[in-house]
C-alpha cells in the first residue's frame, strides 16, 4: 500500500509576546545579564506558545532554556510582571500637581487685587496726630550795648565788690546787690584777658564795674575832687548826661587773684587816692609791682585804656559808644547772662 505524499508541515512565524510589554523583558535581561532567546527560536516564549503550550508555561520553560534553573523562573517571572512601567504618560493625561517645596518660611496668600494691604488700612483708620504746638516767639537778638552780668562769661571771676559791703572808703554799702555788670561787647573784650591770665595761674577779682549815675553823684557828694572822682551831671528830665566811665557800663577796676581765689599781691588797696596808686609807680613796687605790670599789660593787650591816677582802673577803648545810665544793678540782658544777684 502506497503512502499518500503529504507536504511537509511549516510552522508559521512567531508572535510577539504582548502580555509583558517592553519593560518585561528589560527587566529579565537585566536580571540574567545575557540577551534572550530570538524570538522563532527553538527556546523563545512565542515558539513554545505555537507549540501548544500555554503561555504561562511558555516562560518559566524559555528561562529555562536560557539556562535559568526552573525553580527561580517563576519567582523572576513574578518580579518582572509586577514592576512598574517606565513608561512615560500619554499625552493629554491628567497629572496631580507637585507640591511646594518647603523653604523653612511660612507662605502667607496674597490680597485680593484692588484690596490695599493690611498696614495701609491700620494707617488710615489711625487718628490723625495732635498738630505741633507753635513756637515760642523768638526774642530780641542780642545786643554789644546790652548790660550783661560778667559772671556769667566768666565764671571763674572772684566778686569782691567793694560798693556792695561797708568795705569802701565812704564806709557805706552803696550797692543794693554783689553784682558786676558791662556792656556786652566790653565783658566779652574782659572774658578774653581773663582766659590769657589762666595761662599765668591767675583769676580775675572785680572790685567795681558798672555804677548806676545816682550812685556816682553819693561819691562826688563825699569826695569831691575831679582827681579820684567823676562828676556826674543831669539833664532836667533826670536823664545822666556826663561823669564817670563806669556809669557808661564801660569801665572797670580790678586786681588779680590766685588760683585758688585768694587775692594776689598789690601795690595799694583799692580806692587808693595817695601817689602810690599812680601806674608808674605802683607797677615799680616791690610789692606785688609784678602782679599790676602782669595785669596792666594783658589789659592793654586786649584794648583796655588805663588812667594816670589809678593802677586798677580801664576803660573800654570805645566807651564813648555807650551812654551814661541810671539803671539799677538788677537790670540786664535775659535770662543766661542775669544769674541771682550775690548777696552783699
């Protein structure tokens, strides 16, 4: 009996394993470390698959095939099936946003637009501040004719006004107050000569400045001689009109004292009306000649006049400027250069 010749049996090509994707069989490959079978094969997934067997099957005996004992190419199979995709997402995908990253600062929202912030709000709801108080009036300003109290600019000055006490030649207090009062530009040219003698160790003590005109006439009335004494003279009104330089708050007379306050050496005492109160001689005396020389020339030095008859006597050198007054001791320029009158 013949055979009936058949064709020989073809197999049709392999399919590609759809089920695991791509990224399966990355994974394997990257967990054997060799390339696997070729797809059509005799080892590969899909001939097996066209063989007969069943897919799940067909991997755990292609593993094998490569050489991967049976008893781990189920657990890789596992592993490859269940890890994630890699894949990225299809365009048009919903994604979540990712959150903020945290700076340490905490993140407050904005306003509103067209709502102002919170401090402009607080400003405007804020009463208005109480207005500023008005300032004082500003005084006159100051004046070189002003009376000014010379301790005031020379604080160091020792005060023995001598008018003030019962210690004068007329042996009556004269003077309601201790105080010794200039004009302002002559205490100012008597500040300098008083700041030239501190270099010297020496104080300025003051026996006599300013003397009201009445005062002047009570002096001429008790020693009437145009050689110690001015005589004063008035207008019918009562107005001063003439006499001494110290009635135009532009003379003085003085001496010097020691550091300490105490009364240097002086060739005669004040109100001195004997030849020896004469400069050019007092400045020649072997007591304290030294002291009226020293005194005498820092006075010229700043301008002062000295008179022939007096050692402790100077004019201003522009007394003439200043008229003769009757204002009384408390009257001066306010308030820094009238400080209280010192007691008699």
């Amino acid at each position: 009996m013949s055979r009936i010749p058949t064709a020989p049996r073809r197999w049709p090509a392999p399919l590609p394993l759809a089920p695991l994707g791509t990224h399966a069989g990355a994974s394997v490959r990257a967990v054997l470390g060799r390339s696997p079978a070729p797809q059509g094969s005799p080892g590969s997934p899909g001939s097996l698959a066209l063989a007969g067997l069943p897919i799940w099957l067909a991997w755990p005996i292609s593993l094998a095939w490569l050489g991967l004992p049976i008893s781990l190419a189920w657990p890789i199979l596992l592993v490859v099936a269940c890890a994630p995709s890699a894949a990225p997402a299809p365009a048009g995908a919903l994604t979540a946003p990712a959150p903020p990253a945290a700076t340490g600062e905490e993140t407050r929202p904005a306003p509103p637009q067209g709502e102002p912030p919170r401090q402009e709000v607080a400003a405007q709801l804020a009463p208005p501040a109480p207005p500023a108080p008005p300032a004082a009036p500003a005084g006159p300003p100051p004046r070189d004719d002003d009376f000014v109290d010379v301790s005031a600019l020379i604080q160091d000055a020792v005060m023995e006004l001598r008018y003030a006490t019962p210690g004068n030649f007329t042996k009556r207090t004269l003077y309601p107050v201790a105080r010794c009062l200039l004009r302002r530009a002559v205490a100012q040219r008597l500040a300098r000569v008083a700041a030239q003698l501190r270099e010297h160790g020496h104080r300025l003590l003051l026996w006599d400045c300013y003397r009201p005109a009445s005062i002047q006439l009570a002096l001429w009335e008790l020693v009437p001689d145009p050689r110690y004494v001015a005589r004063p003279s008035f207008a019918p009104d009562g107005t001063p009109t003439g006499g001494s330089r110290h009635s135009r708050g532009a003379a003085v007379d003085l001496a010097l004292a020691q550091t300490d306050g105490t009364p240097a050496p002086t060739p005669t005492d004040h109100d001195d009306f004997s030849a020896a109160a004469q400069p050019r001689r007092a400045h020649r005396a072997a007591h304290g000649g030294a002291e009226a020389r020293l005194l005498a020339a820092t006075m010229i030095s700043e301008g002062f006049v000295p008179i022939a008859s007096e050692w402790w006597h100077f004019d201003a050198p522009d007394s003439s400027r200043y008229g003769f007054s009757d204002a009384p001791l408390t009257a001066c320029a306010p308030p820094d250069d009238c400080p209280p009158p010192a007691a008699p």
